[in-house]
C-alpha cells in the first residue's frame, strides 16, 4: 500500500503538532510536518514497538519540573502533547521511559532523525535552531547507545513525515518551495 497524505487523514493516524509524542504498536500510524523542528522516530524492530515526536527546540530553559512518568500519564489514544515535548532534551527521555516501561532497553532501539531544516536565523551559539535541535538529538541518542541509522536533516524546506508502524515504513516528502 502506499504512503500518501490522503491515507494517513483518513485512516485510523495520529496526527502529530508541535510538542506531540506518539507511542504506537501494532498497526499505528502517525504523520506531521517539520521544517526547523525536528521528528524522531525511536523502533523496537523485535517488539515492533515505535514512539515519535515533533520537538521544536533543542532544550528548555526554564526548567517546569514536569516529571516523565507525568509526561507520559498525560498520553491520550497513543499521543501526548504537553509543553515540555518542545524540547528535544525533555521529550526523548519521555520517549525512553515509554520503552523501559515496555522492558525494550534503550540500546536495541534504532532511530530516524528527520528535519532540522535552516528555516530561520542563527541561534544564539552560531547555528540555526535546526542545527541546534539535530546536534541535540545526535548527542542524547549516542549517550543512551541508540544507533541512528538513518537522517534527513537540514537544507532549507520543510518535510512532511508519515510514519507506519506495522510496516517499520517511513515515507518523506519535501516540500518544492524555494526560499530566496
């Protein structure tokens, strides 16, 4: 079956905003749309087990002291979308304890980092909040022993990103838009 926009809007798919996480099994789907932020996809290929998410900054820098149990508490029908999953530096550890919860170690997981396009200025350390929330991931992901095994990051145009979990299939589409 293909993997097209029409499928996903109307099949049973979540549909992932800024700050969503999607904790899918079996037969789940999940699409969104990222240009600056950045969408990783955690999988279990044994346990056929995936969680995705649409971060749109790097790290947070007001701490709101949300717990990750209380992140994940906060997941309704596969998906949580609560403040502190805007941050790359909050989120991929909700997305880990989702997994431990399932008892899947982290080093078994592979991941897909897609996004992280230059579509603003630079950030306040030199890069683009695409280069910032990109570099975030690598180093989170490559502290826990997650292999990232595939990227599509940077560039100038958005994505969108449709993701089906009974297949392990990612599709990506990039948008034709030519910034000058």
């Amino acid at each position: 079956m293909s993997c097209n926009q029409k499928l996903y809007e109307t099949s049973k798919c979540v549909q992932l905003n800024i700050g969503g996480v999607a904790f899918l099994e079996h037969e789940g789907k999940a699409w969104t749309v990222v240009g600056s932020c950045l969408c990783v996809c955690l999988y279990s290929k044994k346990m056929k087990v995936a969680a995705i998410c649409h971060a749109q900054l790097p790290k947070q820098i007001i701490d709101r002291s949300i717990s990750i149990a209380e992140s994940i508490n906060h997941c309704i029908n596969g998906i949580t979308s609560i403040e502190e999953n805007r941050y790359m530096d909050k989120v991929l550890f909700a997305m880990f304890y989702f997994f431990e919860k399932k008892n899947i170690p982290l080093h078994t997981l592979t991941a897909v980092l897609i996004g992280g396009a230059s579509a603003y200025g630079l950030h306040s350390n030199g890069q683009t909040i695409g280069e910032s929330n990109v570099d975030m991931a690598r180093k989170i992901l490559k502290q826990n022993k997650i292999d990232v095994v595939f990227e599509d990051v940077g560039g100038r145009s958005s994505r969108n990103i449709y993701y089906d979990n009974l297949h392990g299939q990612i599709t990506i589409n990039k948008s034709k838009t030519i910034i000058l």
